[in-house]
C-alpha cells in the first residue's frame, strides 16, 4: 500500500473549492510518457498552476503503474527543483470497475473516477457508492459520471451522447458521496467531436461545431450550488496542429474541437476541472511529424522527443493561462 501523501500529491478536495470559488478550472493533462509528463510540470510550475495529472486505462496497459506512480512522485519532486511546489493530484481517469479503482488507490493515486455513466442509473449508483466508501478510508477523492459523451471512452464507444438530467444530479450525489460529478453538454471524447454534418461552416469552410448546452449546466448548478463539476472531452483540437499533421504527410479530416471561448465560460462557473487529452495528443504529432519531414536523416529520438516537449509546454502554459485560468492560483 502506497500512501499519495508520500508522494508528495495532494488529493482534489481544497483545489475543487478553491477553484469553484475563484472561477477558474484546473487542468486535467492526460499523461503516457516522460516527455508529456515533463512538459506539463514545466508549464504549471511557470503558469504557478495546480494540477491534475491524468492516467487512463490505456496508460496504465501502456505504461505500468508502478512505473507512473514513481513518475508521479519525480514530478512533485521536479516541481520543487524547478522552485515552485504547485498542488499535484494523481488521478485515474475513466475508472472501469472497483478493483481497478482500489488498485489505483493502494497504489498512490490521490483521486480517482469511477465511471458508471455507461451502466443503467442504480448500477451506477451502486458502484460509485462502492468505490466512495474504500477511497474514502484513505481521504482520496473521487469523480462519478452522469450522461454519457458521444465517441469513444477507452473501449466503450458511444454514438450520441446523452445529455445529463439535472433532476438526478441530487439524488446521485446524496447517495454516492462523491466529491465531483462529471456532466454530458455536448463535449465528446477524441479529435473528431463533431460529424460535419451537426456543424455550420464559416466563411473559410471552417467547420463550427453546435454549442454546449449551458442551460443544462445552469441547470445542475442550481440543483447544487458549489459543487464541483468536471467536463470532459475538452480539447480544442487547433488547427494549427490539424494542418502542420496533414502538410507533414498525415491525413486528419474534419477534426474540430471545443472553442476556447466556450471553454473560457465553462471554467468560470462551477466547472472546476477540465479534461484535455487529444490536444497533447496533436501538439507531438505535428511536431514530431515536422521534424521527420524537414530531418529525414534524423534517428535521435531526443531530437524529435525534445521539440515535441516543447511544443507541449507552450500550449500547456496558453491553456493554463488563456483558457483555464488556472495560472497564479497554486
Ligand atoms: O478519455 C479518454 C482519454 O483521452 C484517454 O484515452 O484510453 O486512449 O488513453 P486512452
Ligand atoms: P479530449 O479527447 O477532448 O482531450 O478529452 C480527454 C478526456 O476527457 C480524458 O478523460
Ligand atoms: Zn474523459
């Protein structure tokens, strides 16, 4: 058993309040590898930014968990090196059943989700409440689901999303006890959110995709004032990255993402945490795609690894900074 406190992370709770009270959100950063991991405490700690480091059930597969616990506790190590202890969670993302859940918490996580949103509403329940009640015993914090994300969350895949019913937000979260609700308004998972035919194009064909439905996230923050509620599928998906892919010999069609401005509005109400893993995912293509492109004779991973870190930290840093708001706040 690995207690988080001795990795020097903090679970979500003060951050979550902080955060709802000073309308902004923190940033959720999806992490697979040193350099992603690298780039977004590099970022939070110039941005003085907390942060949320996210690992999925993929990473876990991909990655190892004894391996991403010691890289969580580097990183709340290197944060103070760099010279500013900014708050880490380290937080399972997607959480698919109750043993994966304890695994997790015996092994350092700080927070963790439990997503039953796929289950029908007293299956949810009950695993939700399962997974409170062991997480609990070792103050780590935990995020439920309710509505389901159009696109796919690790193996399942969801056509249309089904938007959140507020009227069930009190009664899921009286009964499960969790901390912080993750809600369905029109974001979705992956780089293509939208089918081209949901959106509207603008004057340069740029596709626009249908807004996020703020009333029923006004909605739900009616029915609980203060808590602490977490969008998913968040990224942008910038264009700039789009086209440096496609003129680098890749091939992404009609990918379009969340704008910032609607993102901008969400982190300013009681969405305290935002989720942002498809983005990260574009910055490094693009650049390691470039650098193949201009060095074909380049074989140093470091060289192509190096500038993809790079590119991540600046957009981390835009994001903390522009979007989220979370700069100055750790
Ligand atoms: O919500 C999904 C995240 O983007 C994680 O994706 O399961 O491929 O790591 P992944
Ligand atoms: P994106 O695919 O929009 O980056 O969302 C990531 C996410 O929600 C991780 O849980
Ligand atoms: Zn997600």
């Amino acid at each position: 058993m690995t207690n988080y406190k001795d990795l020097g992370l903090v679970n979500s709770r003060e951050m979550f309040s902080k955060a709802v009270t000073g309308g902004y959100a923190i940033p959720a950063y999806n992490f697979n590898n040193m350099e992603q991991l690298q780039a977004i405490i590099m970022a939070c700690v110039e941005t003085k930014s907390p942060v949320i480091l996210q690992v999925s059930k993929g990473a876990r597969d991909y990655a190892n968990i004894n391996i991403l616990k010691n890289m969580a506790r580097g990183a709340t190590e290197y944060a103070h090196e760099l010279g500013c202890d900014i708050p880490v969670v380290l937080h399972l993302d997607h959480g698919d059943s109750f043993k994966t859940a304890k695994d997790c918490i015996d092994n350092g996580f700080s927070s963790v989700m439990i997503d039953g949103s796929h289950f029908p509403y007293e299956e949810n329940v009950a695993l939700t409440k399962q997974v409170v009640e062991y997480a609990h015993k070792f103050d780590v914090t935990v995020e439920g689901e309710l509505g389901v994300l159009a696109g796919i969350e690790d193996d399942v895949v969801a056509e249309h999303s089904t938007y959140t019913q507020p009227e069930e937000v009190i009664d899921f979260v009286s009964k499960t006890g969790v901390d912080s609700l993750a809600i369905s308004i029109g974001t979705s998972h992956g780089a293509n959110k939208f089918k081209p035919e949901q959106c509207t194009r603008n004057a340069d064909g740029v596709l626009i995709p249908p807004p996020l439905r703020f009333d029923i996230l006004e909605e739900i923050e009616k029915q609980l004032p203060g808590f602490p509620i977490v969008l998913h599928g968040s990224s942008s998906v910038p264009q700039v990255f789009v086209k440096m892919i496609n003129d680098n010999g890749g091939h992404l069609e009609n990918s379009v993402g969340i704008p910032e401005e609607q993102l901008r509005k969400a982190a300013k109400s009681a969405v305290c945490k935002i989720n942002i893993d498809s983005d990260a995912r574009l910055a490094m293509t693009a650049t390691v795609r470039r650098v193949f492109n201009e060095k074909p004779g380049e074989f140093d991973p470091r060289k192509y690894l190096g500038p993809a870190r790079a590119a991540l930290k600046e957009m981390y840093m835009e994001k903390n900074i522009n979007v989220l708001g979370s700069a100055n706040h750790a």
